[in-house]
C-alpha cells in the first residue's frame, strides 16, 4: 500500500475540471481513493475519512491531492497522471500559457470581452464570482449548487438591473447557438429555444426533438430553484424575453420540475404577451409527461412524430419479485420527478444528484460509484422489484458509462429498466451504450416517461 498526500499552496483549478481529474486518478488500475479538489473543510473532511492525517494550515485556496494506491509503482503512474491532468486543466490544451492569467472573474471577463461566464466554484464562494462577472457586464452560468437562495435572489436582480440573465444556481445544462455548457448533448440547431428549470429535464427534451430530426437554437437553463415562490421566476422572465427576440427561434418550450401555481400562472401570462409560441412542459399533478410535451411541440411545428420512441429489449430478465416496489435510482432530479408522477406509491425512488447527496463528491452523472453501492443494496431489499435507473450521455458525463453498469446489472437478480438520454452525436455512442445496456440484461427507453410505465408494469 501507498499514500499520498500534498497541499499546494495558493494553486486553483476549477471545481468541474477538479472532479474530473479525481476520477482520472480514480481510473488508474490499482488506485484505490483519489480527491484533488480545494482544501475547504468539506474536502479536508473527506481526506480524513479516506484515513489521511490533517494537512496543517490549509484553506480554501490551496489545492488538496490524496491518493490510495496499491504499492509505489501505482502510485507513480498516478502521480504522472495528476500532473498532466492538473496541466491539461490549467492550460485547455497541455501547453505552457507565458501570459499572466487574471487574478479575478471581472478581469478575465474585461480581458476576453466576454459575455457569459461559466462559474463552477463552491456553492458557498460562487456569488462572489457571479457579482463578479454580472458588474463586468457578463450574464453568467452558475454551475455551483449548495447556493442559498437569498443569494440567488440578489444575483437576479442585480442581472436584471443590468440586463443580464442568471442561468442557474445548479444549472448543468445549457447550449447557446450550438456551443453546450455543463452537461450537454449534441443536438441538431433549428428552430426549438428552451427555458428550463431543469437539467436533465431539458436534455431529455432535447435529445427526443434531436431524434426526431428537430434541432435547438438555445437552451436557457435557469436553475431549479427559478419557478418557486422564493425566487418569483426572474430568470425564466427574461430567458422568455430573449428567446423572443431571438429571429433563430420559432417555438418556445419551457420545461420545470413542479412550480409553484402562481409564479406558473404569472410566467403564462408573461408568454401570452410574445410573438413567439410557447409550450409549457411543467411537472406535476395532471400535467403531461416530457414526451408528451415534446410530441406537442413536433405537432406545432407541423413535424411527424415518431410511430414509437426507439427501445431495447434483451432477450431474458429476472422476474420481478410478486408485490415488490420500483426502487429508482436517478442522476437527474427532473427524471426522478416524472418517473415518480407516473409510479406513484408503487415506487421508491431518489435523486443522487441532489444537493445533500453531491456535497464534496463528483455528480452521478460524472461518477456512478455512489448508484453502484446504492444498486447492490436495492436489489438485496426484499422489497424492490424492479430497479429503474436513468443513464445522461453527452459532454462532460461518464464517458462510458455501460462499462459501469453492465456488470453490476448482470448481477442484480431483479429487472433493471434504464431511461437513457442521449443524441447520435454524443461522444459515448448512444447505439453503443444502448446495446451494451441491453445485452447485460436492461431494458432500455430513450423516452423517461416509457422507462417508468414499462417499470410500474412489471
């Protein structure tokens, strides 16, 4: 056995870019744990669970690196490894930058002429980046969740004193003229713009318009807070605004997890107003599911609807238990919203990608290892039936994520049905994954809605 551990003072790497260097460690045969992330107290916490000693003096801006590793020889692969993630991540393209990289969000923003910045940093740090960039006159993408909502009311109304547009806290998807932010599919253009309170959400909606040959001129995420009675739809307001006035676009469709009813009637009112037609995609009692949603949207654009989304189905599975629950495990909030209105008290399903779960360890859709433990111990429950799982491709999710699951769906000894999102386009091959998916022993809907009738049913 050999460990490592390192502080570096004064060293900052962005926190997406940092969970993707942990799980290139982590990938290296012979690793057993890796973190490199800042040394915030949340991160020195879970170096000590990992069984490394306190690092003396460390703070927030200084960058932490454990390793578990079996023996030395592995442990110098995976130093090798760190060093030239840590220089792909700080340069974009493993070269050596001469120039003196800025020392603030605003100053980048003035340097670049930018007018959107991406901000990924803790949740309890990011407003100071996202006032930042607002008062050097760039909208902002807030990636970072675990941002209080006070916050997030401030950064929206200084946006809209401004006349800029928040996308987020906890926005992971967004796509604006063609070019995806945070999790993205790759997706036809065309004539569909997106608001959307919802990540997954919006990428199934997209991913569904892409297969039916539809293609998206933006996606305006606006975090899943955006439609609740705290924050009153600011973002949604003005991401509606823009997308009217944007000549690319000739259909809105708003997607959310369930609204709060007044701020839902106030945003309906709002879109009664615009040239441009909306479709609303709203979770909840009595509302349509996402395909549904989607299927209106082809009919407005006078498009065909496919005869039947594409599925694919193994040739054998376990029997589901008599009587037993859908336990559901999904990365996607909004996937785990619509499965759950179709299932209702015949399912017992959780959101792994919300905030209690992501704090100080990489998304599901980036690292599955947490729905891994939580599969083998659903399947052990002699009251799960079915296991009912959703799987995200596209940039920056888990590159290959059949690898993953395949083995553990093969033992399970219970059904597995997968809701698989995913454009021809993404990186992972969404023929690929399905197949591989299929051939372990999962059914698998590009539809989430289908994943979740087809599981009740069992």
């Amino acid at each position: 056995m050999a460990r490592f551990l390192d502080l570096r003072r004064g060293v900052y790497r962005d926190s997406v870019q940092l969970l993707q260097v942990s799980q290139a460690l982590r990938g290296v045969p012979g690793v057993r744990a890796a973190l490199v992330a800042m040394a915030t107290e949340l991160n020195l916490d879970l170096a000590a669970g990992m069984g490394f000693p306190p690092a003396p003096g460390a703070t927030p801006n200084d960058l932490l690196v454990a390793i578990d590793a079996d023996g030395e020889p592995v442990l110098a692969t995976a130093l090798k490894a760190l060093e030239e993630e840590l220089r792909e991540a700080a340069t974009g393209s493993g070269g050596a930058s001469a120039e003196v990289a800025p020392r603030s969000t605003g100053a980048a923003v003035r340097r670049a002429s930018a007018d959107v910045v991406l901000v990924s940093t803790p949740g309890r740090y990011a407003v100071l980046d996202a006032l930042d960039a607002l008062e050097a006159g760039a909208s902002v993408l807030l990636f970072s969740d675990n941002v209080p909502v006070e916050q997030e009311v401030l950064l929206k109304e200084r946006a809209a004193e401004r006349g800029l547009l928040v996308m987020g806290p906890d926005c992971g998807t967004a796509v604006l003229g063609g070019v995806g932010l945070g999790f993205a599919n790759v997706v036809l253009p065309g004539p569909v713009g997106l608001v959307a309170a919802s990540g997954t959400g919006a990428q199934q909606v997209m991913c569904l318009l892409d297969m039916a040959g539809v293609g998206v001129s933006h996606c305006l995420g606006v975090g899943g807070r955006d439609l609740s009675a705290a924050v009153a739809g600011r973002s949604t307001l003005a991401a509606l605004d823009a997308l009217d006035a944007d000549p690319a676009t000739r259909l809105i469709v708003l997607v959310s997890k369930p609204p709060d009813p007044e701020v839902a009637a106030r945003v309906a009112g709002h879109a009664a107003t615009l040239g441009t037609p909306m479709i609303s995609a709203l979770l909840g009692p009595g509302q349509p599911d996402l395909t549904a949603a989607v299927e209106r949207a082809l009919g407005a654009l006078g498009q065909a609807v496919p005869a039947a989304w594409p599925s694919w189905h193994p040739e054998s599975s376990p029997a589901a238990r008599p009587g037993g629950l859908v336990h559901g495990l999904f990365a996607g909030g909004t996937l785990r919203d619509e499965a759950a209105a179709i299932i209702g008290d015949r399912g017992r399903l959780v959101d792994l990608g919300a905030d209690e779960y992501t704090r100080g360890r990489p998304h599901p859709m980036i690292d599955n290892m947490l729905r891994l433990e939580r599969m083998f111990a659903a399947a052990a429950d002699p009251s799960c039936g079915v296991l009912l799982l959703d799987v995200v491709l596209g940039y920056a999710a888990d590159p290959d994520p059949a690898a993953t699951f395949a083995p553990a769906i093969a033992h399970c000894g219970v059904p597995v049905v997968i809701s698989l999102t995913g454009t021809l386009g993404d990186p992972q091959g969404l023929h690929r994954q399905a197949e591989a998916l299929r051939d372990a022993g999962a059914t698998v809907f590009l539809s989430n809605a289908e994943a979740a009738r087809y599981a009740v049913r069992r």
